[in-house]
C-alpha cells in the first residue's frame, strides 16, 4: 500500500514538476550562482593572491594570511569581538527571558509593553548608530569627555545600543516559546508544590530550550557579524598605538575587515584572507553552538 | 472560578505593570530625543541634547526643509529607491524562492539536492565573506543599479528563504497535489492556485523577515550601487553624518525621523503580522 502511494504521487507531482525545472528553480538558481556561489569561490581564491580588480590577481600563496595574523588591529578586533560576544549574548537573553517571562504572566498593559520594547527592531543599524551617539555625547559632555574618548565607553556604548535593539527581538522569541509550555506539566508541578523557582529552572527552562537554542544562535552570530552599528557609532575610534603600530580600539571584526581593505589596493588580498578566517570562525561558532545547545533540547 | 478570574491581578502583577510601564517609557527614550533634537537649531543639539526645545532653539520644521535637500542630494530619491529595492526584492524572493523551495520538496534529484546543501550551507556564511568579490560580479554583470539590484538580493538571500519554505512546504499534505493533478492541473497551476495560498502564514513571515533586512541594509547597496548616482536611505544618513566635516544634528535628526516615521506608520498597522513573522521565522531549526 505505502509502496503503491509513494509511486503514484512520483507519477503524478513529481514527473510533471521535472519538466518545469526552468521555470521553478532556474531563475533562484541563477541568482544564487551570481549572489553567493561564484563570489564565495572566487572570495577563497583571491585570498590568496595579491589583487586590485580580480583580473590582474597575482598568486601569493599563505603571504596575505601571514600578515592577517601579524596585524595588530585585527586581532585587537578579535579580542574586541570576543568580548563583545560574551557580553551581549548574556546580556541580551537574561533580560529578554525574563521580560518575556514576566509579559507572560496576567499583567496589564502587556501587549503594548510588548509592542514598545520589540519597536527598536525595525530602525536600521546606521540610524540607530547616529541616534545614540548623540545620547551618549551629550550624557558624557556633563563629564567634562566624549564617546571616542575612550575605548571603554565605545564599548559599553555599543553594548547598551545593541541590547536595547535586540532584547524585543528575542523577547518575542521566548514569548512563543513560554506560550508553548504545556499547560499540564506546569498544573503537575504546582500540584506536586513545586516552588516558583523549581518550576523556572525544573519544568519551563527546559522546555524553552529550543527558543533558548536559536535566541543565543541569533545573538552569537548577530554580534559576530555586526558592522553598521560599530560603524556608525564610534567608526573604531579612538586610534591608539599599540606596539608601534595604529589600531582603532573599538573595531570589530566586520569593519576591521572592512576598513582593511580600503587602506589601498595592497591590502585588498589581505582584507579577503581575513575575510576567509572570519567566515571560518562564524562557521565553526555557530555549528558548534548549535551541537551544544541541540543537545540539551528535551523532545517531546 | 469566577472569583479567580475577577481576581486575577495580583498586587504583584499590578507592581509589575508599573515596573514595565516606566521601563516602556525609558525605552522610548532614544526615539524621543530624535523628535525633539530635530525642531532644535544645530548649536543647541549640540549644546544639551536632552533640553526641550525652547523659544530660543526650536526652529519649527526649518530642519526638515533643509533636509530634503541637504547633502546635495535630494532626500525623497534615496526614499524612492530605498521603497523600490525594497518592494521589488522582497517580491522577487518570495515568488522564486517559494517556488524552489516546492520543486526541492517535490522532485528527488542530483540537481535538487545539490541546491538544497547549498542553501544550508549560505546560510553560516557572513556577508563579508563575499562582499568584495560579489561588488566585482554585480559590476560586471550590470547589477549596479536600483533596477537589478534586487536580483543580487534575490541571490544572497535564496538560502534563509528557500529554508524557512521547505519546513513548511513538507508539511502540506501531499493528496491535495495529486487530487489536483488528477483534476488535470498541471504543475504550474498547482503551484499558483493550491500550494501558493496554503503558503500564506509563511509567506508573510519569510515576507517580513526580509523586508526588515532590504530595508535596513547599508553595506549591500553601498558596495553594489553607484553612489554617486544612487543612494537609499540608510546610506544618505551616513552620508549626511559621516562625509561633511561640520555636520548639521539638528537637520540629521530630521532625516532620521523621517526615515523612522514610514516604518512606525507600517508597524503600527501590521504589528501582528510582524510579531508573528518573527516568532514563526525563529522557530525554523
């Protein structure tokens, strides 16, 4: 029976579909090619050469990525990202859970707080780069400084930014995922007197676990990759010197990256080998986050 | 049970709401200041930008006049191409993607699986992976304007869209499809007039998750476009802030509120649907 339906539907949907492979895959196909499979190759390729437009790269072997890994400024932005990362990531799930937890209780007025602190979201990194850099100027103008004044302040700056941008987007997130909790295992618990945080920590933080899984997969490749904020918020500033040579303190890595390879056209092959680690490091990151937290995930 | 619902919030739910309602306020802080630094004049921005604008500062709408036209550039052109990439992209996606995703659900081939690990596989690469080598490919290709551009989009963001489609296209029962190919519906048809509107809830979220992304995004258009022909918004507030070596707040602030009020405007409409899209598109895994 199971044989004889499986044959039917490859008659009927299938075979028919086949013919229409131009139509339904071709033109997503074609973009894709042009969108991200033939720069990613050619991306691999060129770093590995010294270039200025692709068609007078001349082979250099591992040359760019010895110097990636002499560059003082990229690994500053490492360290910065790094640290960034940790930060925002607890940071940002902490509050979101527990807003999320407490919006979900009966309260007043909780669809409007949802409303308010999920609004943040829809303004681009670049504005909201431009709107707090002048709040927080004109917070520490009263202290006699301002926020490329010092590597510490960009930093939290960038922080409190990025918090106040995504903590709505994962507040959502977990909001679903507490809707989700069934109603029967949190009646158990109370009826088995399960305390408040017994309950939290023993029933409704495991079953979140799979909003928990990809809030700190959104989080971990969101700071990762964040580029329009560290650019409109301190562009990396302040320069200092370290070891001799000219760092931006407050880069990370996306705009270090960035900036590299508009220092002139020697550094174009060099900007892409960093280009190629990053993406190696953001892969590596996120599977191996995604192994981790999977794994803790209860199935129902 | 009557009781308990009458009684249903607590003193603490009721201090609660007090909590979150003065957090609502904080939060709201940062959009604040925009509207009021920009009905102030420039010195004053700079001066105290928490001040209220008073008789001295405020300068009415003085910064929005100046804005539309500030930079040399006029403000409304990067609105309409910003508007344009945007709607024509966002289209694109949906349409193409939605139709790969079901013919890589549908039809088990070499060619259907190749692309399906692949999309997988787009999806843990950043931008700046390609970014250098994708400007060399769109300037090659013609893709340099606000007219092809969205077919750039459609290229970068086919893996999270085709993605988020086939969860849910392998969810739909697969008797409706042959009931109507039974009924003679070729595969065309079936696609437009059975699959499609069954795709609805995922074509909204996938819909608002790029919309989001097109909208906002900087370093795509920046690298691809033609600046000095084309900007979108995004890039004119950079350009505006980041290029002029005395840079006007007050008019800045006015051509940030304007580049806020549209999307306020639209979330205030479809805030539901937006909600939704967002807790559907996060719970793809």
């Amino acid at each position: 029976m199971a044989k004889s339906k499986k044959s039917s539907s490859v008659n009927l949907v299938q075979r028919p579909i086949k013919k229409w492979a131009p139509l339904f895959i071709l033109p997503t196909f074609a973009a894709f090619l042009i969108g991200f499979v033939w720069p990613f190759i050619q991306g691999i390729y060129l770093s590995f050469c010294n270039f200025n437009i692709p068609t007078d790269a001349k082979w250099v072997g591992l040359d760019n990525y010895a110097k990636v890994f002499k560059d003082a400024g990229f690994l500053n932005a490492f360290w910065n990202t790094a640290a960034f990362a940790v930060v925002s990531i607890i940071l940002i799930n902490v509050l979101a859970f527990f807003i999320a937890y407490a919006l979900t209780q009966k309260m007043r007025g909780a669809n409007i707080f949802r409303t308010v602190f999920f609004m943040p979201n829809l303004i681009g990194g670049v504005v909201l780069g431009y709107i707090w850099s002048m709040i927080f100027d004109g917070i520490l103008k009263n202290y006699a400084t301002y926020l490329t004044a010092n590597p510490t302040y960009g930093f939290w700056g960038l922080v409190i930014l990025v918090a106040w941008q995504q903590i709505g987007y994962m507040m959502i997130i977990y909001i679903a995922g507490l809707q989700a909790v069934p109603e029967d295992m949190l009646e158990a618990a109370r009826i088995d007197g399960a305390t408040g945080s017994q309950t939290l920590f023993r029933v409704i933080i495991p079953n979140v676990m799979p909003s928990i899984t990809t809030c700190t997969f959104l989080t971990l490749t969101n700071s990762f990759k964040m580029f329009d904020q560290n650019m409109a918020l301190t562009g990396g500033m302040p320069s200092i010197m370290e070891n001799g040579a000219k760092i931006n303190a407050t880069e990370l890595l996306a705009l270090n990256i960035f900036s590299t390879y508009n220092i002139s056209k020697n550094y174009h092959g060099v900007a892409q080998a960093k280009a190629v680690i990053f993406f190696i490091l953001v892969a590596v990151l996120a599977i191996t986050q995604q192994y981790m937290t999977r794994s803790k995930e209860v199935q129902q | 049970m009557k009781k308990k619902i009458n009684d249903q919030y607590t003193p603490l739910s009721k201090a609660l709401s007090v909590f979150f309602a003065v957090l609502s306020v904080v939060w709201l802080i940062p959009i604040f200041e925009v509207v009021i630094n920009s009905l102030k004049k420039n010195e004053y921005v700079n001066l105290d930008p928490f001040a209220l604008p008073n008789e001295e500062s405020f300068v009415g709408f003085a910064n929005y006049v100046k804005g539309m036209t500030f930079g040399n550039y006029p403000f409304l052109q990067s609105v309409a191409y910003s508007l344009f990439i945007t709607v024509a992209s966002v289209a694109l996606i949906l349409l193409f993607c939605s139709m790969s995703a079901w013919y890589i659900a549908r039809v088990n081939s070499t060619m259907s699986n190749i692309f399906y690990y692949l999309c997988l596989f787009s999806m843990i690469v950043p931008f700046q992976m390609v970014m250098f080598t994708l400007t060399f490919t769109a300037d090659k290709l013609n893709l340099n304007t606000p007219y092809t551009i969205p077919i750039v989009y459609l290229g970068f963001g086919a893996g999270l869209a085709i993605f988020m489609f086939l969860g849910f296209v392998k969810g739909l029962p697969l008797e409706i499809e042959e009931a109507a190919s039974i009924d003679g519906c070729g595969p065309v048809r079936t696609f437009f007039n059975v699959v499609l509107p069954m795709l609805k809830p995922t074509l909204i979220s996938v819909g608002i998750l790029e919309l989001m992304w097109v909208w906002n995004d900087y370093l795509l258009p920046y690298l691809v476009l033609d600046r000095t022909k084309y900007m979108t918004i995004p890039i004119h507030v950079q350009y505006l802030k980041g290029s002029y070596g005395t840079v006007d707040l007050g008019a800045t602030m006015a051509v940030i509120m304007l580049s806020i009020i549209p999307i306020i405007i639209v979330y205030m409409f479809c805030q539901k649907h937006i909600i939704k899209g967002v807790a559907a598109g996060a719970v793809k895994g």
